[in-house]
C-alpha cells in the first residue's frame, strides 16, 4: 500500500494521461433502448483467422443487430512478440468475406470509425494505465520487480515442497515490499510488472451466471494475476474488462477456453466497482476423427481456416447458414418453412448453443452451398463464378470471359425452375462441372475419349454420328430435335428406343441410346453429362459438328 500522498503510482503508471473521472466523461454511456445489445469481437493479429473465430463473430454481430444494438472490431494486439504483418488487413477481410458487418472499429481503409476508439488495444494504453494507476493507490494492485530466475526458483521450491503453483500470498516475492524498495527498483531500472492483490488466503466461491451454460461457480481466484506487463501494455484480462466497460459491452461471447479465467476478471470488476456484463462461452468447435471428436485444428484440417473457404470458392451465405445452423440448431425448421428468405429474419437464442462442442462436418456445408448455388441465377452464377476464377484461376476465368453469352447458355443448362442440378458446391468445382464446354479445356480431356472408346459402339455408330455432325441445327425445339435424332438413328440400323431392341435384337446395330452414349462421350470426353438436346444446343452447330469430327480423325 502506497502512502495517501505518494507519486510512486505515478511513476509505475507513466503513460497515464487523463483521470478515471476523465474517461468515464469522454466513454459516455450509449444511448441505446433497454434491450439492444453490444458485442464485439477481439481478435489477436496473429495469423490466418480461425473458423471457430468466425463463428463467435457472427453469433456476436447477428445478437447485436437482431437487438438494434451494436457490434464493434477490437483489435486485442497487446502481444507484440507474436503479432504477424498483414493479419489485421486479413481480420478485416474475413470478417468482410462472411458479411459480418461491422458497425464500430477499424475499417479496410485503415480509418477507425466510432466514438469508443481506439479500437487497437496497443493505442489504448494511458487508458489502462489509468485505471492500474487507480487500484495501486486503493492498495488492490502493487509492482513486482522480480526476476525471470526468481520466478522460477519460486516454482522449483513450491515443486518441492508440494505447493500449488503460482504468484500468491507467501510465494508473491513483491507483494509486501516496501514502498522504499519499489523505489529504489524504480529507480534503478528494473523492469516490472503491475499485478492485482488477490485475497491471501482465498476460500470463498464466485457465480456467473452464463447465457449459454447456466450458472457456474468457481473458487475465488487467489493469484496475484499480472496485469500491466514489463513493456506496459496490458495482459488480456485487465484489457478486456476495462475496454468492455468503457466501450459499453453489454455481451461477452467468448470461446469456452475463456472459462477457466472467470474469477479473475469477476475479481477486476468488483476491484474497480463496476458491473459485470452478460457473459455467454462458446463451445470450441469440434470434428469427428475416427470414433471421437477433437478440437477443429488450422495444422491438421484445412477447413479450420477461414482462407480455405474462399480459395475453395464457397458461397459465403452458405457457410453463414452452417455456422448459424451450429449456433442454433432451430434454424434447420426455420428454414423449412422460410425456403427462400434471407438467414438474417432468424432470430438466433443463445441458449440454445451445444455445451459439449459443436460439431462441423464439412458435407454439411457442401450441401447448404448446393442450394444456394442452385436458387442463383444464371447472371449471378456467372457473375460470382467470374469472380473467383479471376482471383483464383485465371486461365479458367479467361474460358469464362472469353465469350460470356456462351458462357451463360452453358450455365443456364438444367436451371429449369423446379429441376436445378445440384452438382456444383464451390466455384472450384465449376471447371469440372463445364470445363468440357470451352475447346482448349476440352483438348486437354480429349485423351479420356481415347481410354474410353471400348465402352461405347464407337465404330458401329460412325455413320449416324457424321450424319448428325453434317446436319445437326441448334434452333431446333427439344421434340423436334428428338423426331430428327430418331429419324437419324433408325436410318443408319439403331432401333429407336430400348424396348424396341429388346423386343428383336438381331434386327439392329444396337439402340438410340447407344447412339447418345457416342454422341456424349464425343463431344465432353464424359460418360455422364446433361440431357445431350441441352448440351448440343448449348454447344452450337459448328462447335458440334468440329468435334464430332474431329474425333473419327484421331
């Protein structure tokens, strides 16, 4: 405790530039009615974003905006040592990339907008000091000078003699020092930390009542917790529950690896006298590995990276839905009776959340991006595929582009309201889905024709193939064109249908579909494709009749 007049919290405390009083002045409280909501999200820059992170920021956007509240980006970079160039750009991005909307923060200008910044924790640090300042004078924090090598002869001996490891009560080296001696240390230079005075010895419990999981209870916490470090910024704990106070958070959504840090930050609240907010911990999102579940991993599943998504191609609203899905799993009925409404009518209720972990299955998100490829329309299906091709294919985006009126006649293949094929999942999937469709690709697949010839009557349907390459027209109507390939078929020995050649199979070369079978395989090197009438038209009588004969040349 530091004598009434002492300048000693001052000193340990430089940075300060404006009073608490100050602060609450210029952090007024929001204007907002009773029940909007404000969350935030607080990723640390550094690294690629984490799916899991993802997802708290989204049930932490849609809980504000469904509340006509507030959601806010604070940029918790307070670890220097571990930060990564270009990760907040990244943050930023991501968040834009799932159209999380961000009301308050840092914007991909670099601006900062809105009246609680600054929105990076390392801009904030005379705020914090402010308030370090404030519990060193009330005797609820004290420095401590003490050394790398203290510390750990400190866990040697508690080792040794069985103590629970930690900084606290007779084991906290600085706790007790005079103030005569943390000025000589001062003084002197030696580095130091700011910690929080915890109760020596601590036997109470502390309750949180938490949104997700109900109440919990937890020991007191008992350690001499840091909370300013050695270069003067901010541990996590200290920062989130000052920032969260003076930024009006009503709601912390967390992960659940938060869980085991309650009582020291209900401890720094009841410290600085102020109300807890709402707290809600995430279930970490899981997978399944064989017969058991493990935490979803950025080194062993691609898919825990939010980057995965968009070089995948994935329609951002289907991955929203998923994860929406996971955070509320009433959504699935919802959407059975709102087919085609917007994910953003449903009301998401916490308290529905998994507490044992929620568990992601990618299938799941390839289906979801089926459907919502499949109500796109053809200009939005050209128009997005476009996109991503140009950021992550270029040679593809260059097919794409290269005509886009034939490109959309391709694209508008089964798109017949009521019948939409269901095969593309991501953009990525495109190319294999249509690549066939545009020459250059179609050269390169010409081999498959090649290794594929003995499944179908190559040579026994050559003469009817050459009819329809010579007098194949596109402005023919779907029945038209089936009465002319009939027609083409019987004239060159095929029956007309399958039932017929069963009925007398001597009497003919095979059937119309044997015919289709060469015709296709011809002119996409598949085996399987759309109805032949779609493709052909698509395709057009010249690019028809160059393939079909080019084909009997090799």
């Amino acid at each position: 405790m530091y004598a009434t007049d002492s300048t000693t919290p001052a000193r340990l405390t430089s940075a300060a530039r404006e009073s608490p009083a100050q602060l609450f002045e210029r952090y007024a409280p929001r204007a907002l009615r009773a029940e909007a909501r404000v969350t935030r999200v607080g990723p640390s820059p550094t690294g690629a974003m984490h799916i899991g992170g993802v997802y708290a920021a989204l049930v932490s956007e849609r809980i504000a905006h469904q509340s006509n509240g507030v959601f806010f980006l604070r940029i918790e970079d307070t670890d220097k040592k571990r930060e990564v160039a270009g990760a907040v750009e990244l943050i930023i991005a991501s968040l834009a990339a799932f159209d999380i909307r961000v009301d308050e923060g840092e914007f991909a200008s670099g601006e900062q907008r809105g009246a609680y910044g600054p929105y990076r924790q390392s801009q904030r640090m005379h705020i914090y000091h402010a308030f370090a300042r404030q519990l060193l004078e009330e005797g609820k924090a004290y420095a401590c000078f003490a050394t790398p090598e203290e510390l750990e002869a400190v866990r040697a001996e508690q080792t040794r003699v069985g103590a629970a490891p930690g900084y606290y009560g007779q084991w906290a080296l600085w706790r007790d020092r005079s103030e005569a001696d943390v000025c000589r240390a001062i003084d002197a230079g030696v580095p130091h930390v700011i910690r929080i005075r915890a109760p020596s010895p601590a036997s109470g419990r502390v309750e949180l009542h938490d949104v997700i999981r109900g109440t919990l209870s937890f020991p007191e916490n008992d350690l001499d917790t840091v909370l300013l470090k050695a270069d003067g910024l901010p541990t996590y704990h200290f920062a989130h529950v000052v920032d969260d106070h003076l930024m009006g958070t009503t709601d912390v959504i967390r992960g659940e690896e938060w869980l085991s840090s309650v009582p020291i930050h209900l401890q720094l609240f009841d410290y600085l006298g102020w109300n807890v907010p709402r707290f809600a911990h995430i279930s970490t999102i899981m997978r399944m590995d064989g017969d058991s579940r493990r935490k979803l991993s950025k080194r062993k599943d691609p898919e825990a990276s939010v980057n995965f998504y968009a070089e995948q191609g994935y329609p951002h609203e289907a991955v929203i839905e998923y994860l929406l899905n996971l955070a509320d799993p009433q959504l699935e009925a919802w959407r059975a009776t709102h087919p085609l409404d917007p994910v953003e009518l449903f009301t998401i209720d916490m308290s529905h959340m998994s507490r044992s972990g929620a568990l992601f299955d990618l299938k799941k998100v390839d289906n979801l991006s089926k459907e919502q490829i499949a109500r796109l329309s053809v200009d939005e299906l050209f128009e997005r595929g476009l996109t991503w091709a140009a950021a992550h294919d270029p040679a593809f985006a260059a097919h794409l582009n290269a005509d886009p009126d034939y490109t959309r006649r391709v694209l508008g293949i089964d798109r017949t309201p009521g019948k939409v094929r269901k095969d593309v999942a991501k953009w990525s999937d495109l190319q294999g889905e249509i690549g066939y469709f545009f020459d250059e690709i179609f050269q390169d697949l010409a081999g498959a024709i090649s290794a594929k010839r003995d499944s179908v009557p190559l040579e026994t349907a050559r003469s009817a193939v050459e009819q329809v390459a010579a007098e194949f027209d596109d402005r023919l109507t779907r029945d038209a064109w089936l009465a002319w390939m009939r027609g083409v078929v019987t004239q060159h020995g095929f029956a007309e249908s399958q039932k017929a050649y069963k009925q007398n199979p001597a009497a003919f070369k095979g059937h119309f579909g044997d015919v289709a079978a060469v015709l296709r395989l011809l002119l996409t090197a598949r085996e399987r494709s759309p109805d032949l009438y779609d493709v052909m038209r698509a395709m057009g009588r010249e690019r028809v009749a160059r393939r079909l004969s080019l084909q009997f040349q090799t």
